[in-house]
C-alpha cells in the first residue's frame, strides 16, 4: 500500500488554521504534489449533521462525555471516508484538527481524562497518526478576537488558556511531531514560518 503524508494543523479557535492550511495546500500543489484539504469536525456528510449538534447554542446541555463521543464518531467516519484513502493512494492530506483538539479542548479545557480520549480516539482512528503537526500559537485574546460566538466560542477566557496550555503540553510531549508556530503578526509571515517548519521537518 502507497504511503501518503499526513499533515495536521491544530490551535485554539482563531488562530488562522484555516488560511495557513490553504497556504500549505498550494505549496504542495506547486511541488506537484496531489492533495487533500479538509478538517474536522465535519469532513464528511454525516460529519457535517455531528458538526451542526456540537456548534449549536442551542446544545448547552450536552455532557462532556457526549461532545468527546461525537467528535470521535466525526474522526472515524473522516479517517474511514477521506483521510486513510487518500494517504493509501499516496496523496499529502492536510486536515485542520484532529486528536490533539480533543486531547486539548475536551481533556485539558473540559477536564475529562486525557487517557480515556486517547483510548477513544484510538479506536476511532485504527491508530493513524499525523506525521506531522503544526500547531499554531497565539493568546486567546487576540484569536478569540477574530472570531464569532458558536456555542463553544462563547466558554470563558479561562477555558482557552486551558485549552492553549494543553495544545502548549500535547507539544512538548510530542517533539518528534508537533512543531509549535507562532501565530501572531501577519499572515504571510505566518504562512513563511510554517513553510519553514514544514520544509525544514520534511528533509530530516
Ligand atoms: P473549527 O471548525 O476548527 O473552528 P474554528 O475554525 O473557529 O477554529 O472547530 C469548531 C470547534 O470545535 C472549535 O471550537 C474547536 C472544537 N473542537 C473540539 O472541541 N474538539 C475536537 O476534537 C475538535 C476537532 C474541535
């Protein structure tokens, strides 16, 4: 079977995931490379229905157990329908979020057990694993400041420093995997800072 590349970009709400993932795709595609854009929560039509019931305001009662059950139920259907082919036929797949959103936002912001997430996840995942992530860094602040007011957007300030702590630890965990990119200042110097990383961590 022919082995693709796995890319993840991770980061709390606002940071400008989803531009610097497009900058990323276009990069590739320049080098000729075949690739797949896409995110989570929902990458697939049944993940978009999952989507809709974790973002809506209206859900404020949805246990915490419930939101980590239907992001993993999103991230299976996701690795089943579009990631795991498209990296079997080779393609570079560049997917905005993916387990370390649970591990950060669920497990640090919500204070679930971490290891009961990645136990989940694992089984939601048949255990793939980025090859790479780059987890774009800035205050909750001035990211939250860019964004609008979904259900989850509207949790305190507190929760998003939880929350960029735990991507901030995932990270330090993960040197191997996880390169931590600021995300402040403009977004084309952004966009060379993650080129960079990417390049720099693609020829070692
Ligand atoms: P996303 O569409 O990436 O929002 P944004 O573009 O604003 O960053 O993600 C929607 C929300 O879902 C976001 O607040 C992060 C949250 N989320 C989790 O809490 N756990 C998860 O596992 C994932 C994938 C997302």
């Amino acid at each position: 079977m022919a082995e693709g590349l796995f890319i993840t970009l991770e980061g709390i709400d606002g940071v400008g995931k989803s531009t610097q993932a497009q900058l990323l795709v276009e990069y590739f595609t320049e080098k000729g490379c075949n690739v797949v854009h896409t995110f989570e929560p929902g990458g697939t039509k049944l993940g978009q229905s999952i989507r809709r019931m974790l973002l809506d305001p209206e859900n404020q009662q949805l246990a915490p157990v419930t939101e980590i059950l239907l992001y993993a139920a999103d991230r299976a259907q996701h690795v089943a329908e579009v990631i795991q082919p498209a990296l079997a036929q080779g393609k570079v797949v560049v997917c905005e979020r993916y387990i370390d959103s649970s591990v950060a936002y669920q497990g640090y912001g919500l204070g679930l057990s971490v290891d009961m997430i990645a136990a989940v996840n694992k089984l939601a995942t048949d255990g793939l694993e980025p090859n790479l992530t780059i987890c774009l860094d800035a205050e909750p602040e001035t990211a939250l400041a860019r964004v609008g007011g979904d259900r989850i957007e509207k949790r305190a300030l507190s929760y998003y420093e939880r929350v960029r702590a735990g991507f901030l630890s995932i990270a330090a965990q993960n040197p191997q995997r996880v390169i931590v990119v600021s995300a402040e200042g403009l977004e084309t110097e952004v966009a060379q800072r993650v080129q960079r990383s990417v390049v720099g961590r693609l020829a070692q």
